[in-house]
C-alpha cells in the first residue's frame, strides 16, 4: 500500500468519479484507474462498486476511507512541520554557558536570534566549563560557551575561539578603592578580602591559580556564591570579587579597577560543539547570530580576540 494509491483512492470516494478524481490528483484516468486495481488487488477486495458507471463505496472502501484521509493528513502534517523546521520556524537549540557569561554575554545575543526566529526554542544550561565539557561530550547540548582551556581537553569536540576578555576588580562604591585607586595588581590581593565563587566556577580557579602564582593564598570573605550572590556580597561591602569585564559594565552601583597592565588578567572565551555530530540548522544558525555579533562588537570595540 502507497500513500499515492491512498491518494487516489480517497479522490474517487470524494468525487464518485474516476475522471474528475484523476484531474484533481494531476495523473491521467487510466493510471488512476490502474493504481485503484492495484490496491484492491492488495487488499484482496474491491473498494468501489460500478455499477452502471455509478461510483459507490463498498463496505470495505467506507472502512479504509476514514483511515486513508487520516494517513495523509499525518503525512501532510509530517511533511509541514519538517518544512517548518527546515525553514527555522521550529526546533530548539541547547545552549551550556558559563553563569558569567549567561550575565554579560548572552542576554543581548539570545534577544537578537529571538527576535529573527521567535518559533526557535532556546534551552539554556548554566554550568562550569567542567560540567558543559561533558554534556557537550554524552549529546545532552547542541553547543557550548566554554572558557578556554579545557579543563580535559577531548578528541570529540571542536572549539572556536570566540575572544579574550580582561577581568576587573569590582568593589563597593561606598568603601576605599582597592589598589592605588586607578588600577589595582594581583599582589593587591593579597590584603583583599575575596568575595570567591562556588567551586566549579571558572572564575574561582583563575582567581586563586593568580594569587598562588604571586605568592600568597586568597583571603576569601564570603565564598560559594553564583554571580549574582556574589555582585550582591560586593555592594554589600563583604569584599571585593575579580570578574569578567562584560558583566562588570551592567553592574553600573559598584566601582570598577582594571588590572594593572603587568597584572593583566584575561580569559579566553571559545564556541564548543560535538566534532563527530553535525550540528541542527537551529544551532548553526545560533552560531552564525553569535560570531557575526561578536564581530560587530570588535569593530565597534577595537576589543582584542578572533573568530573563525
């Protein structure tokens, strides 16, 4: 049985005519007329009676009618919502970022693929690059906003740089400025009490890798925080946290040192995807709305970083 015998088959019970059912599906009626033999000779029954050239179901045409305009309105509706999806009117993406960077990175991009395919899912897992690495790895995410290095370095994935960011001391506004007042270096942290992120955070470990590299360990104040505990616990005056630029820039009540240039710390920001798994047309989209955004902003910027 084919879909265009059904075809055939409910344009003749539609019409009670061959030649009227073989203009409407486009075919001459003596094909039609074969293909209706066909399936009859399939199903080991007649499905119309023609008698007298009257065109009438038989009991087991009126049984396969409401079964074969069902078949073909699941078809067709198959058929469309593939189309949907092909056309970015449907589907989903699956997107791991940093918390850092679902704060100072995505909000603007996110609205902007939102706007030009508002039917596009958007499914977003805050995770340490540790925790993306492996969603990423068992298929869990279709890409990944991941701070380079990798923490374990893995043969099924591939990266793209995307940019490297300079990280700032953010304080409270109301309390003294840390360093000499314009820029601070890491040794300053030493008599700093650190507001530190909760394990697994990217930040946390480039923090405290700084300060070991300098000689000393961190003073934490407060630690175990998210991003926005942590923004709150500075303006609070607890102490001071070292966090990405981008989200340093919305948190407008708090004071921002930048590093020292011989203290200059960054970090590399880099797209992540399965190497050995095409990505969906939605997530290559995605990807597309994210690097031609992140290039605006370097010609905007004049910001150090590359794209590929």
């Amino acid at each position: 049985m084919q879909f265009q015998q059904l075809a055939y088959f409910v344009a003749v019970a539609e019409t009670r005519h061959f030649t009227r059912a073989a203009e409407r599906v486009h075919v001459s009626q003596p094909s039609l007329s074969q293909q209706i033999r066909a399936l009859e000779t399939e199903l080991g029954t007649e499905l119309f009676s023609r008698a007298r050239g009257n065109i009438a179901l038989t009991e087991a045409g009126e049984a396969l009618l409401p079964l074969a305009q069902r078949i073909l309105a699941d078809a067709d509706t198959a058929r469309l919502e593939v189309q949907e999806l092909a056309q970015l009117r449907r589907g989903r993406v699956r997107l791991g970022a940093t918390p850092s960077l679902c704060t100072g990175l995505l909000p603007d991009i996110l609205r902007t693929f939102h706007d030009m395919h508002p039917g596009i899912r958007l499914l977003i897992e805050e995770s340490g690059s540790h925790g993306l690495v492996r969603e990423l790895a068992r298929g869990a995410l279709d890409l990944a906003l991941v701070v380079l290095p990798l923490p374990r370095p893995s043969p099924v994935l591939t990266t793209v740089e995307l940019l490297r960011e300079d990280l700032v001391v953010v304080s409270s506004a109301a309390g003294p400025a840390p360093g000499d007042g314009r820029t601070v270096a890491v040794a300053d942290l030493r008599d700093e009490p650190l507001v530190m992120f909760r394990h697994g955070y990217d930040l946390r470990e480039l923090t405290v890798a700084a300060c070991r590299a300098d000689g000393f360990e961190p003073s934490f104040a407060v630690e175990g925080g998210e991003m926005d505990a942590v923004l709150g616990f500075v303006r609070a005056g607890l102490g001071v946290a070292v966090v990405p630029s981008m989200v340093a820039s919305r948190a407008r009540d708090l004071r921002v040192t930048p590093f020292a240039p011989q203290s200059r710390m960054q970090r590399t920001i880099a797209l992540a995807h399965r190497a050995d798994v095409a990505p969906s047309r939605a997530a290559r989209e995605f990807q597309k709305v994210l690097l031609a955004s992140h290039q605006r902003g370097l010609a905007a910027a004049g910001t150090e970083g590359t794209a590929g």
